[in-house]
C-alpha cells in the first residue's frame, strides 16, 4: 500500500488526539463538540458503522478508481471539505490550507459564509472552484450582493444552510464564553499561554474575524456590538418564500444542505434545487435528530432518482466514506475531520488528511474488489 502522508498519524483519533494537546481548551471544544449531551454527535458514527459491506474475491475486476462525478463535475474522491464557521479560531489560517489542499486533490472546499476567509480569496487558492454556503441574510440587498460576489467568484455550487433556524443548546460553548460575543476570561487566556504554538500562529495570521463579511461590518464595533450585528442581520429560517428569489438568481448549482426528513426532499425537488445534503450539523444542533445515515437509507430509497444526495455528518474514516457511498450517497463531506488534521499538522495538516483519507477509501474498494464508487451499492448487505 502506497503512503503519501505522515505514517506517526495513520488515523483520524490519532490527528484528533495531536490537535487536542496543541488547541486551547475552548476552541478545541468548540470544534470537538455537539449540543446537549452529544447523544447526536455520537449516534451519527456510530450508525454508520453498523453498515456493512460484501467483498466479491472471485469476480474478475481491474484497477479500482477512486474518481466520482456529482452536480456535472468529477473528483478523485467521494468527499469533500464541509463548510465550517470560525475554522481560523480552531486553527490560524486553516480555511487557506484546507482551500489549498482541497484543490491539490481536486476535491471540493466549501466556503461558510461565517468562516473566516473571504469569497474572492477562496476563489483565488481554487482558481474559482469553490463551492459557497450561504447563511440567509434578513435584508434583501445583503443577500443579493453577497450571491453576486459568489458568480463573480466563480463559485460552481451554491449550498443553503436550512439547519439552523436557532443555535444550539451547547454546554461547553457557554461555560467557554464561545458565544457571541465571546468572553476571554482569565481561564481562556491561561489556555492560550500554553499553547504557544497556536498563540504564535494567531499572533501571525491576526484575530480571526467573518472575512466575507466585512465589507458589512460598520467600522469600530467592539465584540458586544458584533454578536447585536450578527443576530439582527442574519435568520437562519428558510421557506419558499426566501429561497425563490435566491433560485431565480443563481445560475449555478444550487444546493440544500441540513435536509433530515422525506417532506423536506419533497419540498427541495419541487423548488428546483440540483441536490441535497443530509445533515444534522455535525449532532451540533438538536441531541434528539436521527442519525444522518438512516435519514440516508430512507430518503435514497425513495428520491434518490430525482435529485443528487450527497451527506454529511458523523463520517471520520476512509471505511465510513465507502458505508455511506453504498448506502447511496452520490457523494460525502466532513468538516472536524480536516481541521482535526490542521490542528495536529498545521500546515501539513490539509493534505496529510485528504491523503491519509484517500489510502483508506482506495484500500476498501480494492479490498471488495470493486473498481468504480458507483458500484458500491452492490456489495451492501441489507439487514
């Protein structure tokens, strides 16, 4: 088996456990964690693993490849880097190495709107590949100038976040002061001093601060001012009604993401979206969800010839990526996965992730003997 990455990090629990000695407490478990009593953020994985998958050793099979097409585009891998807001408090400067990385592989990068690099300079590292995810603003005129800013980019995908109509109920965030405004107390600062390496970076790269939506921002506002901003200018209710202007539009790929439920399958294909993402926000949202691979299972079986679905949520393994291709997935991305990797690697950190991630995924396809992803679906074993 070929290596193309740092063999002393072979798996996803050793680059967590790296990043997690070198991320102050509050940011790693504002990455780390999920909402209540992470029942969600663990049933997620824990359900895909139950998935199973058949080896066919005697059929005469080629060289396995990797690559897969989803929204009219191809890749060299069924996954892709979920949006993830404040990625440069986790790490300084990770969404520019994960952009990077990303277009290295030649898999997709999903830009936050709340992330913090901008449209135009995602667009520059991926040389106007990346896919941009819009959390709705309330004004009209926001909303559109930010939407132009994303087709001046380039962007191909368009992605609507519907998964978050109120934040989280997340324990660790408030007693860490990670809310907005964020409250950097003594204990966050004792923190920040023993990691040097993290403090340097952020010394280097700046404050992280909503780069794309600065151009919003009024000038001098305190942290105080910022967390008043954010709430009056952004709702993260979505109906008909706002998504028809933003259809009518986008002349690109336009994209559903947090769907959990058939109804709302429905509803995607009737307001002409090109595909969906299932999705519980990582188990970030609501502890009571079900789990995003039999939200998968139940949906594929129904709408999965009507519209492209593609998932999120609970996937941390080369083995997980394939459960979720056979389940029916077109496609997959994770989000903790890569700055888990950014985290313990730096730099490093976005390729060695994608690399390790594809050795993983090549190694079960040679394994079942399975030369394309979108036969996957054959070696599934229905319980």
């Amino acid at each position: 088996m070929a290596i193309g990455f740092h063999t002393a990090y072979p798996s996803m629990d050793d680059l967590r456990n790296k990043a997690k000695r070198r991320i102050p407490k509050f940011a790693f478990e504002y990455l780390d964690g999920g909402c209540n009593e992470d029942v969600s953020i663990s049933r997620n994985t824990a359900d895909i693993r139950q998935i199973q998958l058949q080896p066919r050793y005697l059929r005469n099979s080629g060289i396995c490849s990797t690559k897969t097409k989803v929204l009219g585009m191809e890749f060299d891998a069924p996954f892709g880097i979920a949006p993830v807001g404040l990625q440069g408090l986790m790490w300084p400067n990770s969404p520019e190495i994960l952009a990077r990385a990303a277009f290295a592989h030649n898999i997709p990068f999903i830009l936050s709107t709340v992330t913090t690099m901008n449209i135009e300079r995602a667009s520059e590292l991926t040389e106007g590949n990346a896919w941009f995810q819009l959390y709705n603003p309330v004004e009209d005129r926001l909303r559109d100038d930010i939407i132009n800013r994303a087709e001046a980019s380039g962007c191909p995908v368009l992605v609507l976040l519907c998964d978050v109509p109120t934040f989280g109920y997340r324990p660790r965030d408030i007693r860490n002061g990670l809310a907005l405004p964020p409250k950097m107390s003594l204990t966050n600062i004792m923190q920040i001093l023993g990691k040097p390496t993290w403090a340097l970076q952020t010394l280097r790269y700046g404050q992280p601060t909503f780069e794309t939506l600065r151009p919003y921002t009024p000038e001098g506002l305190n942290l105080r001012q910022l967390g008043h901003f954010m709430d009056k200018t952004f709702s993260g209710r979505l109906n008909e009604e706002r998504i028809k202007p933003i259809r009518d539009k986008w002349k690109g790929k336009l994209v559903l993401k947090g769907v959990a439920s058939e109804q709302d399958t429905q509803d995607a294909i009737r307001m002409g979206f090109d595909g969906i993402i299932i999705s519980n926000h990582g188990g970030r949202q609501l502890d009571a969800a079900q789990s995003t691979i039999n939200s998968l299972l139940e949906i594929n079986g129904k709408y999965g010839e009507q519209i492209e679905i593609m998932m999120d949520s609970g996937l941390r393994s080369g083995p997980d990526i394939a459960r979720t291709m056979a389940s029916g997935a077109k496609f997959t991305f994770m989000g903790r996965s890569f700055l888990y990797g950014c985290g313990a690697l730096g730099k490093r950190g976005g390729d060695h992730t994608i690399s390790m991630l594809k050795t993983q995924f090549k190694q079960v396809m040679d394994q079942l003997c399975c030369e394309r992803v979108e036969d996957l679906s054959s070696h599934l074993i229905n319980n």
